[in-house]
C-alpha cells in the first residue's frame, strides 16, 4: 500500500514538474523563452514551451522571470506554480525601412567572408549564460536585404584533413543555437528588428560554418548598421528537441572543495585578430537588467582570448545591394 502511494506522489510531482508557457491570445506555445532565476542562473523553454520546474529541483527559488521574443515580460513566483503559464503579446511598431515588402529589382549579391579557425585555444566555449552580438555597418545608401547568416564553428580537430578523416567520424553531438537581429543603439545592440523566433541545429556534419537562410525574414539593413547575435541553448536529441541542460558541472578540487564551472557545449566559436574594429559585445543572459558590454581588455571581461588579441567573432555575410531606379 506504502509502496504504491510512493509511486502515486512520485508521478504527480513528475507531472507538475512540466510547465508550458503559452500565448495568451493565440494559446500557442511560447517556443525558446528564457527562464531566469534571478541569481545568475536560469534554463530554457523548449520548442512546446515546455520546462521543468519543482522547488525539490531548486529550493531556494522564489520567483521566475520569463522572457521571450514579440511578449511582455513576466514575474511569477514559484510557490503553487501552475503548471500552464501564460504571456501576453506585447505589439511593438517595427521600423518600415527595415522591414519592407519584398522589391521586384535588379540587384547585385554581395559576400562578407566569415573568419575560420579550427585552433582550439582561439576559440569561445558557448556557455548558456551568454549572448555574443556582432555589429555590421551599412556599406552604401542603396537598399540592402540580408540574405545569410554565416556562423564559424569550429570542431575540435584542427589537423583532421591531414588525417584523411571525415567531418562524420567526429565525435557527435546536436546543438541548438537562437539567433536574433538588433539595431545600433548608440554602438550597442537595441531593439530587436524582427519578432521571429529563429534557431538552428549545429552538429559534427556541418564542417567549418553553419548558414542560416534569412531571406523570408525580409531585413533591411539600417542606415546606422546593425547586430546579429548568437545564444546556446544547449544539446538536443537525434530528432532536434532541446534536452535539460546543466548551467554548471561541478568539479572536486584539489583541496576538495565542490567548484562550480560553466558548462560549455559544442561546437566552439572562434574569434579572430583579422578585423580593424572591436564589433563583438557580450552579455549575460541569466542576470535581469544586465548591460551589453563590448568584449575589450578591462571591461569586466578576463579571458585568454583578450590576452590574444582576439576580439571578434567573425561572421559573414551574404545580401543583396538593390540597384537605384
């Protein structure tokens, strides 16, 4: 009887701990939000906005603040959290030369190459605390439309040609990026220039850079340029669905102390010395309120990649430069 009242609590609290986020309007699910704990730390919804929560996972959280794309942001507690969520739409006015309907023109494509390097020890670990931002200036007064999106990755195997080896011998994992287009905000990504929730799937197949397809997304690219940025949400399975994934793993030290270390995922994002300017900017996205921060020496930035000088991630580009009528 015991054992079977055990099982009874255990499936209900299973059950209860899976909380969907949703749109209050449309009662779609809201896919990729991000769930702060307010501490620093923090998950992601899935693509069903689903996530796991229970107090018995995480007793000292109080209260949860969820935000995602085209919705208000919202505060909940998490004593008797329900297990449905919801989020109301918040309607934003989006520049129209930004977005425009598409142009029946003569146009020519242009190429912004993307910087690769497979070099291990110049590379970002993508951690799920962190956004990198890239800013672009505008490169003439003609109309641009963006058309791709080009993300160095790199695979951890620097002399795998000269092994005669395939990208499809590599160790495997599926890693989920979100993607998202700023303004220039006075030098610093601003407001977003489209509501669309945009990720991408990266795995040992991929090779040297990922492309990403954004030309249904008609963006224009503003007089004053603007960000692309890239966030790690975490590993999913053979299918694509994001999986729980740990913030941190914890490590014995020597002394036997528990450190708590970011866990990183794969593939690693190589920064280059290749670029004049400094047009990376890093924040973190667990932490309410926090500031973009360009990545430069003593800006409360330490990392081996500064002490490189590797300042930049180098994404490219592919868009289209409209001819004047």
């Amino acid at each position: 009887m015991y054992k079977i009242l055990f099982i009874l609590l255990f499936i209900g609290q299973i059950t209860f701990a899976q909380i969907t986020i949703k749109d209050s309007i449309t009662t779609y699910p809201v896919s990729y939000a991000t769930i702060s704990f307010g501490n620093g730390n923090g998950l992601f919804a899935d693509d069903e906005g689903q996530f796991m929560f229970t107090k018995k996972l995480y007793p000292d959280i109080d209260s949860l603040f969820i935000s995602a794309l085209g919705f208000k942001d919202l505060n909940i507690a998490t004593h008797n959290l329900p297990n449905e969520l919801v989020m109301q739409p918040e309607a934003h006015q989006l520049d129209a030369v930004i977005i425009a309907n598409k142009l029946d023109r003569k146009f020519k494509e242009e190429k912004l190459k993307p910087y690769l390097d497979d070099d291990y020890y110049k590379c970002w670990l993508p951690t799920i605390e962190s956004e990198i931002a890239v800013y672009f200036p505008k490169t003439t007064t003609k109309d641009q439309q963006l058309s791709e999106v080009l993300f160095p990755i790199a695979l951890e195997s620097r002399d795998w040609n000269k092994r005669n080896r395939s990208n499809s011998d590599k160790k495997k994992f599926s890693t989920l990026f979100k993607v998202k287009f700023y303004e220039n905000d006075n030098g610093k990504p601003g407001k977003v220039l489209t509501y669309e929730t945009t990720v991408f799937r990266a795995t040992e197949k991929d090779g040297d850079v990922y492309t990403l397809n954004v030309e249904d997304y008609n963006l224009f690219i503003p007089e004053n340029g603007f960000f692309v940025s890239l966030q790690v949400l975490g590993y999913t399975d053979d299918d694509g669905k994001l999986l729980p994934n740990k913030k941190y793993k914890e490590i014995k030290s020597r002394q036997g102390e528990i450190v708590k270390i970011p866990t990183n995922f794969r593939p690693l994002l190589p920064f280059t010395d290749q670029m004049e300017a400094k047009n990376t900017f890093i924040k973190r996205v667990f932490i309410n309120g926090n500031n973009w921060l360009k990545f430069d020496k003593g800006n409360q930035f330490k990392s081996s990649l500064l002490d490189k000088n590797l300042f930049n991630y180098g994404i490219g580009l592919t868009f289209k430069t409209y001819k004047d009528d």
